[in-house]
C-alpha cells in the first residue's frame, strides 16, 4: 500500500467516509493527509 492508502484506511477504520476521501476528491483530505504525514513521520 502506499502512504496514502494507509491514511485512508486509518480514516475509514476511525469511522470517515470513503466518499471525498479515496481519491482525494475533498480539498480537506489533501490537509489532513498533510497532517497525518507530519504526525506519522511518513
């Protein structure tokens, strides 16, 4: 899996919609994933 991929499915597991988020299609997905990246080390 990508990085990506492995934001998503922590998302979904935590409750988020796949909708907007896989792909990106939410401008806000592209933040948060900005985020996780930074949080995550990855």
């Amino acid at each position: 899996m990508t990085c990506f991929e492995d934001f998503v499915t922590e998302r979904v597991l935590e409750g988020a919609s796949i909708i907007g988020l896989y792909p990106a299609t939410h401008p806000e997905t592209l933040e948060l994933f900005a985020a996780w990246r930074l949080k995550a080390g990855r």
